[in-house]
C-alpha cells in the first residue's frame, strides 16, 4: 500500500469529474491517472488533474503507485472492469448498480474475494447529508414507528445528451431503470433498514419507445414487513421533482438529497430541519481509503449491491410477467 493512496479513474465521462474532486478533497488519496477509450476525455481530466491520460485502463492497473481504482465505466462494462482490477490487485470502487446481473455480481464477489481485495459498490444516495438526517430522524421516533414510503423522482430524460450505450437495455445495461432506479431503491430501503422481500413492477418506454425504459412503477414489500412505492420517469416535458415521503405512526418526514432539504410534519404542515451539506462523493471516498487503511468494514456491503441488483433485476422479471417476483 502506498502511503497517499493512489487512484486510478476507468472512464472520464460524466461522473468523473465528481470522483476527482472528492479524491482531491480526501486527505492521503491523490488521483495518478485515468482511462478512457476516448483518449481526449481522459486527456481532459487529466490536465485539470495533474496526472496521466491512458487510453487501455490496463495500463493504469499496472502501475504501483494505484492502490484502487475507481469505475465509472457504463453498466455493461462494470463486471469485467472489477474482475480486472481485482485480478491486477486493486482495490474496487465500482458504480452504481453494481452490474447487469446477480450472476455478474457473484462473480465480482469471487475475484474480489480471491485476489483480497475490497469491493465497494458506490450507492451515492445513503451519503446525502439529507437521507443520513432523515435516517436519524426516523431512528429518534419522531414520527413513531414508519408504515411505508414513498419515493417519487422526475426528471428530464435528455434524449440528446445520452450516450448510446444508455439506449439500450439488453447490451449496454441502459435506461432509467438502472441507473436511477439503483439510488431509489437503495435510499428508501437504507433508511427503512430493510431489504426486499417482493415486488411487483411496470418498467416501460412510452415516452421514447427506445431499447431502453423512460417510466416505471415498483411496488416493494419489504422483509421487515414495511412497504415502498417508486416512481420514475424521464419525460420530454415536465415538472422536476426528486423526494422520499414517509407515513409513520405519529407523523411524516420528507427529504430531498439533491437540494439537502428535510422536512418533518408539526400540526398538519411541514416544517424544515437545518442540513449541513456535505459532498456524498467524498464521503464513499473516506469510507474505501478507511477499509482499505484499517479493514473496517464498509459501509455498503458486496452482499447489498448485489441485493439491489437482484431488487432491479426481480422487477423488469414482474414487469415481462406481470407477476409478483419474491426474492430468493
Ligand atoms: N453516483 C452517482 O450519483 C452517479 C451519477 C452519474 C452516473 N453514475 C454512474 O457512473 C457510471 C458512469 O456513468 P456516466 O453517466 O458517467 O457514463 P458516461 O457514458 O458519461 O461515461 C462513461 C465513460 O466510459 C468510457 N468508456 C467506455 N468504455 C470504456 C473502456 N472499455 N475503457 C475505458 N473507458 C471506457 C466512455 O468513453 C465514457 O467517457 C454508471 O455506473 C452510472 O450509473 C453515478
């Protein structure tokens, strides 16, 4: 292990430069270089940087001074970019959701596993300022004991500024559902404390009529015996809205991660609670340099990202079948 933790970045698009900065503002991490198949993005980010732009991302994993790298490779790719790191023995920061597949998932468990290295899946949305809160909140009882949550998020779908592969369902790992079905899934149940037991979904493409899916519905029974509903889209026109609600016995919460916004209900209207912003990015940083530095445990296990894959996988099965999907 070198003593500043050097980082590798596999692919400099849209994520990259949010992975950049929190490395820089991780202390003892430091960004040595970063690929891309498209060597002008890597040469990009590069130069902001400070460090080397390398086309094949093999060239980044031999180098000594990198101790884990971090993948922001589209979906399709992120199976075999963490088999091969972990086969040149770095350390993983994978993406969100961590593969296409379950099937894929266990065997990213197994080389990690093989090679001993960490394996960290990189759900973005538990390290909100604002989800962290309403997490606590809950905890504390303020609104007693929760009955279910509802977890709503439009947004522009952006036909133009989408690169193929998220056109795509089936060969690239594209669509809604997958990129952004992971964060909703993952930050109601985080802060339900509970995994899925079933689901019953509609994953479509109304909007679009792509190879990939633009709106869904999921209706998730949970194990501890709480219940969630998720709605997505990407639409042509629209009005921006990104929220978890929460009924509880005694009242309701909601928050807002992107705009740090917590509310909790007193008398029949929602009053704010102060959140001090924080960049979640830089915190998923912290916490792998934490585990890779002293073995702790982190703070998102191989074991949910695979569960959250599962969680997706079971309701684009709900939605073909039009059945309930109970999970294994
Ligand atoms: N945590 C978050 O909030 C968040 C936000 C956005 C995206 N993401 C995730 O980040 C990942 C990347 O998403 P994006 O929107 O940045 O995708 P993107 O398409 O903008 O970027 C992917 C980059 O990978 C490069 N690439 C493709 N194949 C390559 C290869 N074999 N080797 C090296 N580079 C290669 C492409 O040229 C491109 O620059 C996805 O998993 C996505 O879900 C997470």
């Amino acid at each position: 292990m070198n003593e500043t933790l050097g980082v590798a970045i596999i692919g400099a698009g849209r994520v990259a430069s949010a992975h950049c900065r929190a490395v820089k503002a991780t202390p003892g991490t430091r960004v040595v270089a970063i690929a891309d198949t498209d060597i002008a993005r890597a040469e990009a980010l590069a130069t902001q940087n400070e460090c080397a732009p390398v086309r094949d991302y093999q060239d980044a994993l031999a180098r000594s001074d990198v101790d884990f790298a971090i993948i922001a490779l589209p979906h399709w790719l992120h199976h075999k970019a963490a088999i091969d790191c972990a086969n040149a023995g770095k350390h993983i920061f994978v993406e969100k959701p961590m593969a296409d597949t379950v099937e894929e998932c266990d065997e990213m468990i197994a080389a990690a596993k093989k090679n001993d290295v960490h394996l960290f899946v990189a759900h973005t949305q538990r390290f909100f300022a604002s989800t962290i809160a309403a997490r606590e909140l809950l905890e504390s009882g303020r609104i007693g004991k929760p009955i279910f949550a509802t977890d709503t998020w439009y947004k522009n779908f952006g036909l133009e500024g989408r690169p193929a592969w998220f056109l795509d369902r089936s060969g690239g790992g594209g669509g809604m559902w997958l990129m952004n079905g992971a964060h909703m899934i993952d930050r109601s149940c985080w802060v339900l404390d509970s995994e899925v037991a079933a689901v019953k979904a509609w994953i479509g493409n109304p909007i679009y009529n792509l190879s990939a899916d633009d709106s869904a519905m999921a209706f998730l029974q949970l194990k501890n015996g709480l219940n969630i509903s998720i709605i997505h889209s990407g639409y042509k026109s629209g009005v921006q809205k990104c929220e978890v609600e929460i009924l509880g016995t005694e009242g309701m919460l909601k928050f807002d991660s992107y705009s740090n916004h917590l509310e909790v209900e007193n008398d029949g209207a929602y009053e704010p609670i102060e959140v001090t912003r924080h960049d979640p990015f830089q915190k998923e940083v912290e916490a792998l340099a934490h585990t890779i530095r002293t073995g702790a445990p982190l703070p998102v296990s191989v074991e949910w990202g695979r569960h959250m894959v599962d969680v997706l996988c079971a309701c684009e099965e709900s939605s073909r079948t039009g059945r309930e999907v109970v999970l294994g």
